[in-house]
C-alpha cells in the first residue's frame, strides 16, 4: 500500500472532522469531496481499476456524488440516497461470490443482519411518518436500508471466503458495518431528531467506512 498518500486521504478526511465540527460549512464544502478524491486516487495510484477494483472505484464515484447531492440543499437528499444505493449494489458487485459456497455462517449472518434491520427500520419509518415534508421518502429509505444491509452481508462474507485474506475481510467487514452505522445515525437525525454532534459522528464513521472498504480491496486484489 502506498502509505505517504493514504495519509493524504486521511488529513482530509480529518480536516473535515475539524469543519464539521466547528460547523465551518465554507471549509466543509472542500474537505468533505477531498476526502473521497482523495481515497479515490489512492485507490488508483496503489492497485488500479482493473477486474474487481473497478467495482470498488464505481462506489467511490457513486460516494463522491452523493456526498455532492448532500451538499446541496435539502430537495437534493432524494438525489444523494440514490448515488449511495448505487455505490452500496457496485460494493456488492466487488464483494459477489458464488452462491454455491453458502454455508452455515452465512445464514446466521443473515438473520444477525435481518433482527438488526428489524430492530432499526421500524425506528426510522416511524419518524418519516411524524413529517409530512418526509412522507414520500418511506419507499426509498426502506430501498436503501434493505440494499445496504445487503451489502453488509456480502462484506461479512468475506470472511468465510478463501478468496478473501483474513486482514482484509477483517477490514471489509469492519467498513460495512461502520457504513451502516453511519447512515442509521444520518436517517436518525433527518427523520427521527437530531442528537448531540450528530454530523461530526456520521462524517467520522463515513470516512472511516470508506476508507476500510477500499484498503479491504486494495490489500486483497492488488
């Protein structure tokens, strides 16, 4: 891997931290697509976009814009969710293995992930339906939720692929959850209530999914 600019990727990302936490939206509106050009130059510079890297460079792409929708104002966030389930399926797409290989760990995989969702999702439609302004948005966000967990299950398959080196499953698996983790809290504060320092928190686990899924690919495929 190439470290000197991994680092570059990092101090982007952590100068965005830095706006989004002093709410300073001005620096906040550079560092937070930095980030994702950044990680997306890295990616091509150390490994490339060749066989499965493409899929992983496609999310990026698909992240980049969405992080670009976000920016925008409030009738944009249609658009943002859109570009991110996209890059969720291109995720998919680089973590995809033959279904002949399901076994036992898989399944419970699948439930762990199922109550997760049932727990969750129930949360969040709840608080779409307390907002007329949100009352369209119930199908898409269920879209979204059931595509990222899909993702997240491809990434813990991971490890239970001999395909996969431990590190990086480890890693792949780690990023998918952070990723999921991220956008519950994001939906929690637009439909549900804000909660203390709510941006900084998404932005962190954000950036930190993203940058393990990709280094997941990089130290796997490269």
């Amino acid at each position: 891997m190439n470290a000197g600019w991994l680092g570059v990727v990092f101090l982007f990302a952590a100068l965005d931290w830095y706006a989004v936490w002093t709410e300073n939206e001005k620096m906040n509106r550079f560092t937070k697509p930095a980030a994702m050009l950044a990680l997306l130059a890295w990616l091509g510079w150390t490994a490339g976009f060749s066989g499965k890297l493409l899929w992983f460079a496609l999310a990026l792409v698909f992240g980049l814009l969405g992080d670009i929708f976000l920016l925008m104002s409030r009738r944009f966030f249609l658009a943002g969710l859109v570009s991110f389930l996209i890059g969720h399926l291109a995720y998919v797409a680089g973590f995809w293995f033959d279904w002949a290989q399901l076994r036992l760990p898989h399944f419970i995989s699948m439930v762990l992930i199922g109550v997760g969702l049932y727990w969750i999702a129930p949360i969040i439609l709840r608080g779409i339906g307390t907002k007329r302004s949100s009352g369209k948005m119930r199908v898409p966000v269920l879209i979204y939720m059931l595509v990222i967990s899909l993702m997240v299950f491809f990434a813990i398959s991971t490890l239970f692929s001999a395909d996969w080196k431990p590190a990086a499953a480890g890693l792949a698996t780690s990023g998918a959850m952070l990723f999921f983790c991220s956008d519950t809290m994001l939906a929690y504060r637009e439909f549900v209530g804000p909660f203390y320092k709510a941006r900084f928190w998404v932005r962190v686990t954000y950036h930190l999914a993203q940058i393990a899924l990709i280094a997941a690919a990089v130290m796997n495929f490269s």
